[in-house]
C-alpha cells in the first residue's frame, strides 16, 4: 500500500502540465491520506498497539478506617494469545526526589498484611489489612505475560482515617434533642452507633434518663474498629423515690426505727424533707435529710410517712409507707407467751409420762390373768 503511494505520488510530481506549487500541495495531501490509512489498519489489527492492554480500578479514591481492612477491586486485560506469568502491587514512594514504584512484597511492614485475591486471568484485587497511617498513599498493579511486561498508569488512592465520634450537645435535660455525628477527614459508608456495647437503633432522639452514658461510632460491617467514646450527660429531677424502713411490722412503745430516702436524679439529690399525715387530711414535716431517725416512738407517731426528694431541677414524693406504734411491748409479750408455752409443756410432759407407764401396767397384768384362766 505505502509503495503503490509513492508511486502514485511520483506520478504527479512527474506531469508537465500541473504547477511545481501545485504539485507540491496535491503530493501533501495525498500522502497525509495514505498515513491515516495505514494508521487506522494499524489500530484494527489486534494485538498490534495497546488496545488490548489496560488495568481498571473499582474506586481510585479510597478511604478506610485505620485498624480495619481496605479491599482494592481491580481487573486487568491483555491479548488472548498470551499467557500472565507474574503479578504484582506496588506504592509509590518519594525517595531522593524521585518517584519510585516498590514492590509490596519488599517493604517489611506489609509482610502478613496485604493478601492478593485475584488471579492470573482478570481479577487483580487487593486487600491490605490492620492499616496504619503509613498505608495512605498511591498504589499500582503490574502484570507480566509469556511476551510482555504490563504496569498500571493509573493508580488507587488510599486514605487512611480514623473515626471521631460527637454527641451534640454533650449535657442535656430530659426531653431535649440530641445528635450523633461520626467524622472523618474522608467519606464513608455507613456508620453504626453503640452505647454500652449495645446497638443503638438512631442517632438522633429525645434524651431521657436512660439515654446517659458512654456512645462510640464504627463503620457498618466493620464493627470491630470502633472510635473512641463520648460521653451523654442526661440530667432530671428525682425519680424512683423509695423509703426503706429498718424495722418491719409492729413497733412497740420505746423502739427505735429508721427510715431511709433514696432516689435516681442527676445531679443527685441535694435536699430530702419527711412529711407524717394522720387519720385526718393533716400533712406535718416531721423531718429533714435522707434518714429520718425516731429512736424512741410513742402512739403519736403512728401515720403514713413520706420522703420528698429534690434538686435543682426539680422534686418527686415516694409513696406512702405505714408505721404502727402499739401501746403494748409486743416483742415482750411475745417472749412472755412463748416463756409460759415452755414452762406448761414442761409441766405436762412429766404427767404424760406417768400416765403412760401406768397403763401399761395395767396392760401386762391383764394379758397375765388372761393366760392363768386359760391354763385352768
């Protein structure tokens, strides 16, 4: 073909009757047209430039947690005739101002840590894992067939982040709006929450008193690297108000008794008062801070006791708790009863006695007189 052309173009250049300048621009133009044939011929031959040849990455631009695992998809295609010989990834690195491609197989700190997934057909994937912040930077692939040696001109890059978790705000009261955020210096897929090791199910809620406590972020699926954690303060008025009374039942005359407030509030509790009400509608303050002491009762402070527990947020009254003060020592009486059982049954058991071996007395003689009559 290229020899038909110069002929060709010989031929023009020859003919007396077409202009020198003419000549010359017909012998340019003709000979452009013959080069762009013969390129087009040349891109249509397989196997004949690089056509065939490329190295494609699933996501150039790569962001991983640092401690996790970052998988790079990758896929590479070559001529059908030939045959992949050897693979490899490399990083690129700066080293004496020049930038260099080094092979992961020869820096120390990825040994048991990069794992190829691919194979000597198409799939040149990567995985690198427990990344450090080292591992950020720019990442190539090379193949080597039976014919030729192949290298990515594109590149993966790895960004390495780590998750800082935010609760906003950080103090709230109940009932208030709160927000968690998970950052990065990069995106990310989705992120989870925990608190307390427990799956928190939204990030953003209305905060009760239940809801304190420590929160972290991780990214979903890779739960195992997780950010530090931040603290949710939730502060309420007191709640769960209880009375817990030291002696229970009866009290007689003279007793002590004991009784103690207790509540959940945040900031705790700062000021307890006691409240006595009788039979009528009267309510009396019979007292102030968390116990309540009568070391020595009488029949006037029988009543329904109650404990006000209270912040600043706030106050809450526990419920009703009866003290009965009775007029008698019961606990004497008890031991008095219980003396006088004692004594009645020590008196009695010696009769008893008595009385059962006299009949059995009588018992064998009258077996014996029954066995004499029948003798006779």
């Amino acid at each position: 073909m290229i020899q038909a052309a110069c002929c060709h173009l010989k031929t023009i250049k020859s003919d007396p009757w077409i202009p020198e300048p003419l000549q010359n621009w017909m012998f340019c133009v003709l000979y452009v047209k013959k080069m762009i044939a013969v390129l087009v011929l040349l891109i249509m031959k397989p196997g004949s430039l690089s056509a065939d040849w490329f190295v494609t990455f699933e996501n150039p631009n790569t962001c991983a947690v640092k401690g996790s695992s970052v998988e790079f998809g990758c896929s590479y295609n070559y001529p059908d005739m030939e045959i992949v010989r050897n693979i490899a990834w490399y990083k690129g690195k700066l080293i004496d101002g020049e930038w260099k491609r080094i092979a992961l197989s020869d820096i120390p700190s990825y040994q048991n840590r990069s794992e190829y997934l691919g194979d000597l057909q198409h799939n040149c994937s990567l995985e690198i894992h427990d990344l450090q912040d080292d591992d950020a930077g720019y990442y190539y692939f090379r193949f080597d067939t039976d014919r030729y040696g192949r290298r990515s001109k594109g590149s993966v890059y790895l960004t390495v982040t780590e998750l800082k978790a935010r609760v906003n705000p950080k103090r709230v009261r109940a009932g208030d709006a709160v927000t968690l955020e998970c950052e990065a210096s990069c995106s990310l897929p989705t992120t989870v929450w925990f608190k307390e090791g427990h799956p928190v199910s939204k990030p953003n809620f209305m905060a009760q008193a239940e809801d304190a406590g420590n929160y972290l972020c991780a990214v979903e699926g890779k739960e195992s690297v997780q950010s530090d954690p931040v603290t949710l303060d939730v502060q309420y008025s007191p709640l769960n108000v209880s009375v817990e009374v030291s002696h229970a039942g009866l009290l007689a005359v003279g007793s002590s008794v004991n009784l103690t407030c207790s509540s959940a509030a945040n900031p705790a509790a700062d000021s307890y008062t006691w409240y006595r009400s009788t039979g009528s509608s009267s309510v009396l303050q019979v007292g102030s801070g968390q116990v309540l002491c009568l070391p020595s009762v009488d029949l006037s402070h029988s009543g329904l006791y109650v404990c006000q527990s209270r912040n600043r947020l706030g106050e809450n009254n526990s419920t009703q708790v009866l003290l009965t003060v009775t007029g008698t020592d019961i606990h004497r009486l008890i031991l008095l009863v219980g003396i006088g059982v004692k004594v009645v049954i020590l008196l009695l058991l010696p009769l008893f006695i008595i009385w059962a071996w006299k009949r059995w007395r009588n018992s064998t003689a009258d077996d014996t007189e029954s066995h004499d009559y029948e003798n006779v």
